[in-house]
C-alpha cells in the first residue's frame, strides 16, 4: 500500500524529483530510516503552476534568482526570537532587516509547536538542536515546528504559519505555499509522524527560509532516537545553508544536483544520518558502544541486500527500497547503506574534509568537482571502492569507525 502510494507521488512529480532532504527520518529504535511519501515541497511543485512567460522577447525566458530583498512587510527576524510554545504572532525585532539565505545566526530560532505539544518536547527539542548548532554552526533563518497527534491542533499551526508569513514576504502565495487539502503542511505529521526540512527559497518568495518539522510519532520524544533525528534534521538545514540555489518556476534540480542528484537519497541522507549519529555518541552520558550498535543494526539490515541489488549506491531513489519500515518488503534501507558510505568516507579523507571542507565548496563547485577535489575521486570511484570494502564483512567495516 505504501509503495504504491510512493509511486503514485513519484508519478505526480515525476518531472521534478522531491527534495532530497524533505523526508522523514528515523523510525523506532533507529534501525532504519523513512522517507516521508508526499513531501512538503513536492506537493508544493504539484501545485504550482507554470508562470507565464513574460510577453516581451527583451525579458529572458527564465529570470536569474535574484539576492532576496528586505521588504517593508519584512518585520521580524525568527533567529532572534525566543522559542516559545505557542508563538501567535511574530515579534518585531530591530536588526538585522535582511534576512538572507544560510547566514550564520545566533540563538535558538523560534519554535512552534501545537497545542498538544508539552513544555518538556518544546524543551527536548531545542536542546538538541542546539547540539547540533553548537557542533556544526548555526544556519538560518529557520522555523522549528512540532506536531503532535491532534490534526486540528497541527491545522492550526498550518494557519499561524499561513499568517505569519503572509505579512513577513509581499512574495508569499497562500495558494501555493499554505497548506491545504492536497498539501498537508504540518498534519501529515499529525497523522504520519517521523520528521522532516522544507526549503522556501523560491523565485517569487522575499524571505527565504527553511522548515525543520518534528512530530511526536516515530520517534517519539520518549525514545533515544528522538535526539538523534532532531540533530539528523538539523544537518538537513547545513546542508541546505550551503546550496544557493533557488527554485525557479518551482523547478530544484540545482538544489537536487547539489544535493547528490534529483530524488537520490544516499549522499544528503548518509551525511545527515552519519554526523547525526556520530555526534549524538560523542555526548556525555551516551554508552560507549552506541555507534558501533547502530553501525551495526544499519549493516545488518542492509549491506547483503544493496550488494544484490542490482542498482549502485548513486542510483537509489526513493522508488528502491528505501526504509525497512512502514511494513513493506524491503530487502535494505538506502539510509542506512548512505549512512555506511559516509563512514567510509570519513575513514578514508577525515572527518573535517567531509563535513566541513566539502560543504564550503559545493555551493561554487557542484557536487562532483567538490568531491573530487576533497575527495581525490570521483563519486563513482569512490562507491566502487565502498563496494568493495563492504564485501569485506562486518568485523572489517566496525573497524573503520571513529
Ligand atoms: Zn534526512
């Protein structure tokens, strides 16, 4: 049922490829890694129209993404706000007036979160996202969202949200960018779980800014996994801090190339899962062997299975098993084999090269030209090498990690 609905939506979008990192994440006991079937922003490019082409042959056919300009509708800069429960209305702030995509912030951006949503998820959430920012840096503008189960409580978020930004960008389009029937902007988290990033930066928009979404489902605040998923999300929100790239005419292939390739989940989603992973075993209190016994859930539910597939690691969409979750067959879990390759990786170039170095050019370079450049290889050399190196078995690849 579940794959059928996932190929129905590649189906919709099949002209633009979901987002890498608009997904959901990491199920029950981190074992494996979902990908939300309809995402935020794929719905969106469902329901954008094509612009029309301006008539006048002096006006290129598509316009160059243009520096975001501060508005006077432009009053409030989320970063500087505090997190609250239930934010009603944007703060008005002083400075700085001019938000701009993937600029470092300072403080914990602002958090909204449902009304069935307790102080103490508020509290855990945050917590960990500034574990992520403290390690990695501090991205923004970004909006943190929780949704509980109440889908009414998450519909009102949807229309906060809806508001909020409709006096923050004079670019914003409520037909396109709220959430409606057949875009479920925050109560697909309500009914589904997991957790996931949007971007919004986009052609017409002025304020651009990111989305991380953090249901209580899937994991659930009780769970270990929560934290991990939390931070999991918030390299999603680096990741994106480092592609420039807007979306014309609702089309994300310079994002999505940047990203690993158009609707290829294995490089955005092994970086997100790997540092998530790392960092959350490096924090006081977390047992000892904690990236060994994850490393090792993901290479045993995954590796014999992607050895026999008869696709390679880049390949992968989200139409190849994905996620051994949802009750599906599934012979492997893409996330989890990314999540190898990244260990391999930082094995091989260090941990630095890759969450730092590589980033800091992808934006200038693209993604293969950073890569070989960081790496010393091209991508398909190096899945090749990565492919050998899992044949070794699983004694062999524990020793690689850090
Ligand atoms: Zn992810």
């Amino acid at each position: 049922m579940v794959r059928v609905v996932l190929l129905i939506s590649m189906l919709i979008v099949s002209s633009i490829a979901c987002m890498v990192s608009e997904e959901s994440v990491t199920n029950h006991a981190g074992s494996s890694t979902t990908p939300s079937l309809l995402t935020n922003a794929s719905l969106a490019v469902e329901l954008t129209p094509v612009l029309v082409t301006p008539q006048s042959t002096e006006v290129p056919l598509i316009v160059k993404p243009t520096i975001p300009t501060p508005t006077p509708e432009i009053k409030a800069v989320p970063e500087e706000a505090k997190p609250t429960a239930v934010q009603k209305e944007v703060k008005t702030v002083s400075a700085p007036a001019s938000p701009s995509w993937g600029e470092v912030i300072t403080g914990t951006p602002p958090v909204y979160a449902a009304m069935d949503i307790d102080q103490s998820t508020i509290d855990l959430a945050t917590k960990w996202y500034n574990v992520a920012t403290d390690a990695w840096g501090n991205y923004g503008p970004t909006e943190i969202y929780i949704i509980g189960t109440d889908i009414e409580a998450a519909r009102q978020i949807e229309d906060e949200f809806c508001d909020r930004h409709k006096k923050l960008d004079s670019g914003w389009k409520t037909e396109w960018d709220c959430a409606n029937a057949n875009y479920p902007l925050f109560t697909r988290y309500a009914k589904e779980g997991s957790a996931g990033v949007s971007t919004y930066n986009r052609d017409y928009l002025n304020y651009y800014f990111t989305t991380v979404s953090l249901s209580t489902q899937r994991p659930s605040p009780d769970e270990e996994d929560y934290k991990v998923v939390t931070m999991h999300e918030y390299f999603h929100v680096y990741q994106h801090a480092h592609i420039s790239d807007t979306d014309v005419n609702g089309d994300k292939t310079g994002r999505e190339n940047k990203s690993g390739g158009e609707g290829k989940p294995w490089f955005a989603e092994g970086t997100a899962e790997f540092f998530a992973q790392l960092l959350y075993s490096r924090q006081p209190g977390v047992r000892a062997n904690y990236l060994e016994e994850i490393m090792t859930r993901k290479y045993t539910s995954s590796i014999n299975g992607y050895l026999a597939y008869d696709k390679g690691l880049k390949d992968l969409s989200y139409a190849d098993p994905v996620a051994c979750s949802w009750g599906y067959e599934c012979w492997f879990d893409t996330y989890g084999v990314g999540t190898w390759f990244i260990a391999y990786l930082v094995d091989q170039v260090g941990e630095e090269t890759v969450r730092v170095d590589y980033y800091k050019d992808l934006d200038e370079l693209g993604f293969e030209a950073s890569f070989v450049k960081h790496f010393q290889k091209s991508s398909d050399e190096m899945v090749r090498d990565f492919d050998v190196f899992l044949s070794g078995g699983l004694n062999e690849a524990l020793k690689i990690l850090p």
